[in-house]
C-alpha cells in the first residue's frame, strides 16, 4: 500500500473568506430586517421601540448599537480598506481604476437625484447622503444565492467597489454630519491617536493595547461632537499591516488578527443587531402623503435608479476610453446586474439617515420606508438580471475594448 502523502493546502485568500463570511451575514441581515418589520407592526411593537429608547449608562439602547456597536462595524470597514489599499485588490492603481470609478459615479448620481426631490427644503435636504452608500453584506448575499452564474471577478468588482464606497460614507460623515465640536475632548482624542501611531511606530505587535487605548478613543470622539463611529476607522488605520515577503494572505500581522477575531461577531452579530433595531418602521402610521413624499421618493430612486446609472454609466465610460477592463468572464448584462445590486443601500443608508434626521421620528420613518423600497426593488432587480445573464463572458469583446486579464480571488 503507497503510504499517502499530505500535501500542506494553501490557506484560503482572505478575500475569499471575506466574501463567503459576508455572503452569510448578508442573508442573515435580510432576516433580521424582515424580523423588525414584522415586529413593528405587531402587538410587540411597544416592547419594540420601549426597549430602543431605554437608557443604560447615560445611552439609550439604540445609541448604544449606533454609537457604540457600530464602532466595531466601522473599525472592521478600516482594517478591510487598509487591507485591500496596501495589499489586496486595491493594492495597484489598474485594480482601483474601475471599483474606485464607478463607486464615484454611485455616489454621486444617487445624491443628484435625492437634491432633484429635496433641493427646496432646507430641513429634508440633509437626507442627501442617504442613497449614496451600498450594502456590502447585503449585495454578497444575494450574489452568493446565484452561485457560479456570478464570476469571481464580478464578486472581486463588487466588494472593492463597495470598499471604496464604505470610505467615502466615512468622509461623509465626518464632513457634513458632525455636531459642534468640544475642543478638549478633540484634544483627548488627538492625544490616543498619537500614542496609537507611537506603538504602530515601535512595533507593538500585541492587540490588547491598541484595543484599550481605541476603547479610549472611542469615549473621547463620543464626547468631541464627532460621530463615535469614526474611532474605529481611526483606530484600524493605526493596526500594523506587516506581511511576510511573498506572502499577502500571511495571517500573522496584528491588522489580519484583528479582522479575524471581529469580523465574525460583525457579520453575525452587529450587523444584524443594527438590523434589526433600525429596519422597523410602523406602517400603520403612514399614509399616501408620506410613503410617497419628497424624502422616499429621493432615497428609493436615488437607490434604485441612480446607483445603477451611477455604477454602470462611469464603468462603460472608463472601459470603452481604455481607462480600466471589464472584469474577466463577465458580460455586460451581468456588469449591469452588480450595478443593480449596489442601489441595496440598506446598513449604512439607514445609519446616516438616523444622523440626517435625529430628531424627527416622521422623516425617520420616511428613510426607512425609502431605503427598505429602494433596497429590496434594487435587490431583486439584480438578482433577476444575474439569473437570466449569461455565466461566461462568451460574447465578442466590442472593437476597442481592451482586453480583461485573468482575475485572482
């Protein structure tokens, strides 16, 4: 008997567990905010919304999971953009050419549409940031009920894009939702973000610290008049990332560590948590007049039909100018798909619409019910148009287009 020889098996990218944790927690977020509407609008409403607005240690609960869980969320977005930025899909400038063209375009046109709906109301117009972000969960979630109908390229496409998009949401944020601003804490926090650079500077390779003095962090951003949510982006851009010569999916350096160790509880449990607390919305309160009014209207268009103009319009431009190459194996229809996916703007279009709006339980209501239309049409529209295309690029390239390269997941 030939004795059997183990041949020690490459470990998987962390791209591709990247895309197949997402794919899962996406289609438990589909659950979780399906879960809240249906409790909503049941007798457990009152517990519902009673519990949200519960205080604990000065927060209610509902700041406690925007404030305070999605912290980590927004840590895990900086460890994936760093990651991805200096050794990943995005490491290249022809591996950002089109993910980083075409998440502009998805930003900007939504927006457009939303001003086109709001631009006369001062107070609703602060809404216009809500369609601009996709759901990079959600979106690999649907895919991932597609199978192999979708190439790995177009996945690869999807998540740089959606990285790209989550860093510019980020910006958002701190530009145009911040309130007035507490120079000490600034400067508290100004201080943990030195002592965060001096270990990255000096090699503390251990977490445990760099998680404290984040911890610190994220008190005194919550205090400065910032969004606390920023401190986790903050805090990832300070991890090192040291990988091994020729090794990129190395897992020893403390940034991969701590992706490993958060990204789980993220995916299965904070997301969906976030969910769940934010997706319920009262349909009994809602007539004609506000399902249909001016912020609605903007988000759900702004989602569904200015992502996907947004997406694909600025992706045909800059392949057919040789800017950037269509992903390998996928036809236009099924680039015309993804594009549809990223109108779901679900988690991070519900989380700056609750910083548009903080106040007003009425335009709150109003996002929901734009970003649960817009998501879900959006969702099924791609998902429909990914099942019908064809699984292989088999269609001649046009005169001009530039050749794809073989994609790596």
């Amino acid at each position: 008997m030939t004795p059997r020889t183990d041949t020690p098996r490459r470990p998987l990218s962390i791209l591709r567990e990247f895309l197949h944790t997402e794919a899962s927690g996406g289609l438990l977020l589909l659950a979780a905010a399906a879960a809240a509407i249906v409790v909503a609008n049941s007798p457990l409403a009152g517990g519902y919304f009673g519990l949200l607005h519960t205080y604990v240690f000065g927060l209610s609960v509902g700041h406690w999971i925007n404030d305070g869980l999605m912290a980590v969320f927004f840590l895990l977005v900086g460890l994936e953009i760093k990651r991805e930025v200096l050794d990943g899909q995005l490491a290249t400038w022809p591996r950002r050419a089109l993910p980083g063209i075409a998440a502009v375009g998805g930003m900007v046109v939504p927006a457009l549409i939303y001003v086109a709906f709001n631009g006369a109301n001062p107070e609703t117009l602060r809404g216009w940031a809500v369609p601009a972000a996709t759901d990079i969960a959600f979106a690999l979630g649907i895919i991932s009920l597609l199978g192999s109908r979708v190439p790995a390229s177009l996945k690869i496409f999807l998540a740089a894009l959606a990285i790209l998009d989550d860093l510019g949401a980020v910006l958002i944020i701190a530009l145009f939702y911040t309130a007035e601003l507490s120079l000490p804490a600034l400067g508290l926090a100004g201080a943990a973000v030195a002592v965060l650079i001096a270990m990255n500077r000096l090699g503390v390779a251990r977490l445990l610290p760099y998680a404290v003095v984040g911890l610190a962090l994220w008190g005194f951003v919550l205090q400065s008049g910032l969004h606390a949510t920023l401190a986790g982006v903050v805090l990832a851009l300070t991890v090192p990332l040291r990988p091994a010569p020729g090794r990129p999916d190395d897992t020893t350096s403390p940034l991969h560590r701590m992706e490993h160790i958060i990204h789980p509880w993220v995916a299965f449990a904070i997301v969906p948590v976030f969910g769940f607390a934010n997706a319920g919305v009262s349909f009994g309160g809602i007539d004609a007049s506000v399902a249909f009014g001016s912020v609605p209207l903007g988000i759900a268009l702004g989602l569904f039909v200015g992502k996907q103009v947004g997406v694909f319009a600025t992706s045909w431009l800059a392949i057919r100018a040789g800017l950037a190459q269509r992903p390998a194996g996928a036809s236009w229809a099924q680039l015309y798909g993804v594009s549809l996916l990223c109108g779901i703007g679900f988690t991070m279009s519900l989380f700056i619409g609750a910083l548009a709006f903080p106040t007003s339980p009425e335009l709150g209501d109003a996002v929901k019910v734009g970003v649960l239309a817009g998501s879900f049409v959006a969702a099924g529209a791609g998902w429909l148009v990914l099942r019908l295309a064809r699984s292989t690029a088999a269609e001649p390239l046009e005169q001009g287009e530039p050749q794809p390269q073989n994609a790596s997941a």
